[in-house]
C-alpha cells in the first residue's frame, strides 16, 4: 500500500467534479481532484522516496521504486498557457520526499485566464476497483495525512490512490 498526501491545499471534490470528460470519466485512472485555494501556492510531492518520471509546468507523474505512479495536474487545459504562471521547483528525475515543492502556481491566475484551476490526482495503471476511501469531499492540506482528523490526505493506494478519510 503507498500513502499519497494531497498536493495542494484545498477543497477534495472528486473527479466526477472535474471538467474534462478524460478525467471525470477516470479514463486517466481512479483517484479524486482538489479545488485549490485561489492564490500563489506550490504543489508538492504527493509521496516519498519516488522520482519525477515526468515534469511540465502544469503537470508531473512521480513514480515510486514499485512502479506505482501518481499523475498531479495543475489545472484543466493548462497546458495551452505553454508554462506561462507555473515555475518548477524540481528537476525531471530527481527523487522527491514526501511534502517538497515540484511546481509553483497561482490558481486565480488560472481561473482569470477562463481555465479550472481544479487538480486532478490520479493513481496511473491501477483499477478502480483497487482505490479505497475516497474523499469527495473535506479540506485537504498538503503534505498531511488522514491521521490530521478533518484536513485530508490523498492516501492509501495499493495500486490504487486514494484520498483519505472519505466515509
């Protein structure tokens, strides 16, 4: 089982929520979506030990030594502001800890500019079946876990993701 911490502070509202049929229909894969807090913020590595496999400005997979991988996405078609308003913190193949900044990013400036700043954060390769305790719902802080009480995590996955506490 990994434990995936949430990226970004903000609102969990699962990728029912998210509006790009890709994601919502979980063609990417299970997992949920984080509205974030409208401000200059970072994303953070959702887990420990695990190399970014890959690294844009609005997006990047970390993968661990189990071959598990978590799909962050900053945003929905942010990948047509061609890195314009994100700064990466990290480099593509560094090994990440749980917590450290991989991408700096302003969801108002996001959503200014007529885009969904809502982040889908998908477990890569894995089922739906295999993803347990979903929250869609609840503040999610970045970095914590779900033994925070009411702030989530996205945890738990066993080639699954998962975000956590959802009852």
């Amino acid at each position: 089982m990994t434990t995936v911490l949430a990226p970004v502070e903000g609102e969990a509202v699962g990728l029912a929520a998210v509006p790009d049929p890709v994601f919502s229909a979980g063609m990417v894969g299970p997992g949920t979506a984080i509205d974030p807090l409208r401000g200059p913020g970072e994303a953070l590595a959702p887990h420990s030990r695990k190399k970014i496999m890959k690294l844009h400005p609005h997006a990047y997979v970390i993968v661990g030594d189990d071959g598990k991988g978590v799909l962050v996405h900053l945003g929905i078609d942010t990948v047509q502001l061609k890195g314009e308003g994100f700064e990466l913190l990290a480099s593509e193949g560094d090994r990440v800890a749980a917590g450290q900044p991989v991408v700096a990013w302003d969801p108002a400036v996001v959503e200014a500019g007529g885009r969904s700043p809502v982040c889908p954060v998908v477990a890569l390769d894995a089922l739906s079946g295999a993803v347990t305790g979903v929250t869609l719902g609840g503040r999610c802080t970045p970095g914590t876990s779900s033994s925070n009480g009411p702030e989530r995590a996205v945890s738990d996955f066993k080639r699954s993701f998962v975000p956590d506490g959802g009852e």
